[in-house]
C-alpha cells in the first residue's frame, strides 16, 4: 500500500475499508435502457464505455488500486431482488435515476425522512418520448439546475448534462455508507459517475468540505454534489469538461 499516490491514500476511506464483517455492493442495472424503449437489434457501431457502466469500471478499478484486486465489491440488479435486501447490511453504490434504478428514489426518500433539502428525480413534463420519458432533478419540489443553466435549450440534455453525487449513512445501517450517482440523462450519470472517482474532481470535493472542517473520510456527514458534463459532436462524454457545480450539506429536520 505504500506505493499508492497520495490521492489514493486520501480517497481510499470514502470507499471504504473492507473487512470480514463488512460487504460493498454497486446497484445498477445495466439493461435498463433497454427495457424502457424496447430497442432491437443494437447499437450499430463500437461505443466507449458510458453511462452506467462508468461508475461500475470507476468502482472496480479504485478498489484495484487500493487493495490490488483481493477485495473488490458485489454487482447487483435491483430487478433480480426484493427491495427488503437493500435494508441488509452494506456500503451502496447506487447508479442511475429511478427511471433505471428503483433503489434509488427509496434511498433518496430515506433521506428525506431524516434530512433536509428533499432531492428526488421526476418525469418531466415536456418529454416527447413516452416510452423513453426524461427526467428532472427537483431540490425540495423545484427544478434544480447549476448558475446560468439554461434548461430545454437545443443543448440541454443533448451535448451536456448535469447529474447529482448524494453520499452519507447507509439509511438502514448508519454504520455503514450510501452512494447515490445519478443524472437526469445518461450523459448525466456518467459526469457522477466521472466525479465519484476521478482524481481530479475528487480533491475538488474534498477542498470544498475542508472548508467547513468536514472530511471526505467521514461517511457520516451526509451531503450532495451536482455535477455538469458535456459531450463531442460524436456523442462521446468529454471528461475534462467535468464541472462541480455545488457541494451543499444535508442538515437533520
């Protein structure tokens, strides 16, 4: 573990520390889009790895770096269970919305029981795809969306998005942590996804908390991230255009 960069030795307790007693779990489920818009056949040609599956290759490959491969965590679909395992004891990674992720919005509910502001994901009303419906980032029932945003615009959603990094206690198991990385599209989960792990954005974060005495390190200190991203005319996410827009606390209602 010597050899591990600085900023590993930092980030590494945000992921957490495995142990005999403790199991890390990503929910995601990667067949979502899928189910939603009932495509067939498949994408016509080679994509880079996006959305969802960016914060489970994140995931993977920081538990790599840190613990060389002996630990890595569980990969769950939520639709293979029943939401009564989300309450057993473990370190969740939650990827995507609830339009993808049921798990979730019963995370983010559970917070809203216990915190302030409420953070919750909705249909949005103008979305001309029903079958493929987009969706709205709301903090306490209104549209949340970075300084100067200018939502419905021909860029919006399309070349760039913005998605949210919402971490803390585990609402069943306080001991233990809860991540959620979620964005309105695909592209903005991936710029979570991107921020959760990535280096650069990661010790942004930290500096941020640092101003108020909180640690990275500390998952008991619950708190939210928005994060905008945006993408090349060949629909590939750009990773330096990774922004953090905001880091806020949630406080005890």
């Amino acid at each position: 573990m010597g050899g591990l960069s600085p900023w590993f030795r930092v980030y590494n307790p945000s992921l957490g520390w495995p142990t005999s007693d403790t199991r890390f779990v990503i929910v995601a489920s990667p067949l979502s889009y899928r189910r939603a818009v009932g495509r067939a056949g498949g994408y016509t040609k080679l994509r880079r790895t996006y959305s969802d599956y960016v914060g489970v290759r994140g995931i993977l490959q920081s538990f790599g770096l840190l613990f060389d491969f002996d630990v890595l965590p569980d990969m769950l679909d939520p639709e293979d269970y029943a939401d009564d395992v989300l309450q057993e004891p473990m370190n969740v990674y939650c990827i995507a919305s609830p339009k993808a992720n049921r798990w979730t919005k019963t995370i983010l509910d559970e917070y809203s029981r216990r915190w302030a502001p409420r953070m919750a994901f909705s249909a949005n009303p103008e979305s001309k795809n029903l079958r493929n419906v987009s969706v709205n980032i709301l903090c306490d029932g209104e549209l949340l969306r970075p300084r100067g945003w200018v939502l419905n615009d021909e860029r919006d959603r399309n070349m760039k998005d913005f998605g949210l990094i919402v971490r803390g206690p585990n609402p069943y198991n306080p001991e233990l942590m809860a991540a959620v990385l979620a964005g309105r599209s695909s592209l903005g989960t991936e710029g979570a996804c991107i921020a959760f792990t990535d280096p650069r954005t990661v010790e942004n974060i930290q500096k941020r908390l640092s101003v108020v005495g909180v640690s990275l390190e500390d998952h008991r200190v619950p708190f939210w991230v928005m994060v905008s991203i945006e993408r090349d005319e060949r629909g590939e996410a750009i990773r330096d255009t990774v922004n953090i827009e905001a880091v806020e606390f949630f406080t005890r209602r």
